[in-house]
C-alpha cells in the first residue's frame, strides 16, 4: 500500500478496488483497524487540532474522500489514483460485505434515520446479515456503556459509525481495542443520505469534483463561511507545501552541482 505525504497527513494511494481488496484482509486478520476519510476541511482543521492529526496518520487506510484533495495531489506532483468518496466506500462494502456475508453494525444518526437506513439495505440486499444499530444520540455515559457492550459482544465484522467530525474519529478511537471490530470507519451523514433524508448530488457533479458546490447551493446561508475560509486555508496549504517542495528541489540542484565542481 502506497502512503503519500500530504500537507499534515499522509493519504493511501487506493482505488475504490484496492480499498475493498485490502478491508477484506483487515477482516480476514480478525484485528481491529480504523479507516479515515480525508478531505480539504480535515486538513485544515488538523492546522488546530495537533491530536486529530494523530490519530489520522496512525489509521489504518486513510483514503481520499474529497476532490479537492486529489487534485491538490496532482498540482504537488504524486497523483492519487482517484477520489475514494466515503459514502460510496461504504456502498461498496456493504454490497461486497453482502455477498460474503459479513456482519454488519451501524451506529449513529438519529432514530428514524439509522432504522430506515437499514431497512432499506435489507430490501435491496437480501443476503445482507446486520447484527445490530442504534442511534448516535447517547442520552447517558451509561447507555453509551451499554452499546459499546452491545457491539463487543455482537462482534461484527464491519462498524459504520455516522456522527460528525471530528466526534467519530475520536470515538472509534477511543473504543477500537475493546471493541475489537476488524473494520470501524467513520462515515458521517451517510445514513442521513441513505435513507432519503438528504439528497446527494448528481452523478455528473460528482464527477467533475462538484458536490460540495451542490451541498452549498442547498444550505448556502449555513455553509457559505465554512467552504470561504475552508477552502482558503486549504489553498494556502496546498501552496505552502509547493514552494517548501521547489525550495528543496533547487537546494539539492545546488547540492548536486557543488559537489561536481
């Protein structure tokens, strides 16, 4: 598997095929592993939170979720093979997981829409073996307990915890070792899309790395402050990295020839 450094973070150079390719074998070791999505307002946020970093770069796959970010990999000179969208990891697996019949887990969202997630991929997947859900919405430390029990004695194959970010990195990584699931992956909103609840962009904006201008055009008094000053952070940081890069290319040149003369 390929790691490609990144402003603040490192990103594996996968393929949605790789990625599922290399699930199979987290769940074939029976070892618990955390998958991360990274994106452009990830990055940023990592400028502040020094321990979010952390836990980002000891992950265990960490893929490309947003189209910024692979093209800001291919204005650095290491090109990600493709963007690896979270909700569509977690598609592919649960239809791959499906056919093999792996246990599945979700947690997170709010009542209705985690039920109706799951009702729905047992309509459209009739093999689809789902030991359990509950709702992101502890009302208590003690019933969060009581989950947490849930899912360790379960033990599922595959955990897809919906909350926001960064609560789900943190949380799958404070529970990772005890519950003991081969696969946790933070999958945020997912279900809320899933279930109707909230409407993805269309195929030909996903492709041309547009979706984040759908999300805004929905909410645009809530998002228009977080994709301006988000998306300026990421160009400086993107920016910063290229001239670090040129400054040391020129420097090695300067290396190379001082040493031939």
């Amino acid at each position: 598997m390929n790691r490609i450094k990144f402003p603040l973070s490192f990103i594996d150079n996968v393929s949605m095929e790789e990625a599922i390719s290399i699930i199979d074998g987290f769940v074939a070791s029976g070892r618990p592993h955390q998958l991360v999505a990274v994106n452009a307002a990830k990055i940023v946020k990592m400028q502040k939170d020094r321990g979010l970093g952390d836990l980002v770069n000891s992950s265990d796959l960490v893929f490309a979720d947003g189209q910024a970010v692979v093209w800001a990999s291919r204005f650095l000179g290491w090109p990600l093979k493709q963007r690896v969208a979270g909700i569509d990891l977690m598609q592919a697996i649960v239809e791959h997981g499906s056919s093999r019949r792996y246990k599945l887990y979700f947690l997170g969202a709010k009542e209705d829409v985690v039920k109706k997630a799951v009702c729905i991929y047992k309509k459209k997947f009739p093999r689809i073996n789902i030991t359990g859900w509950h709702n992101g919405y502890f009302k208590s430390r003690e019933e969060e307990k009581m989950v947490i029990e849930e899912i360790k004695g379960l033990r599922p194959d595959v955990l897809f915890v919906a909350m926001g970010s960064p609560k789900k990195e943190y949380w799958i990584r404070d529970n990772l070792l005890y519950l003991d699931v081969p696969v946790c992956m933070g999958v945020g909103g997912s279900f809320d899309v899933i279930a109707g609840y909230v409407k993805r962009a269309p195929k030909w904006m996903q492709g041309i790395g547009l979706e984040w201008f759908f999300r805004f055009l929905n909410e645009p008094r809530r998002l228009w402050k977080r994709y301006l000053f988000t998306n300026i952070a990421f160009i400086r940081l993107v920016l910063k990295e290229k001239v670090f890069f040129w400054e040391h290319k020129k420097k090695r040149l300067a290396d190379v020839r001082n040493r031939a003369a």
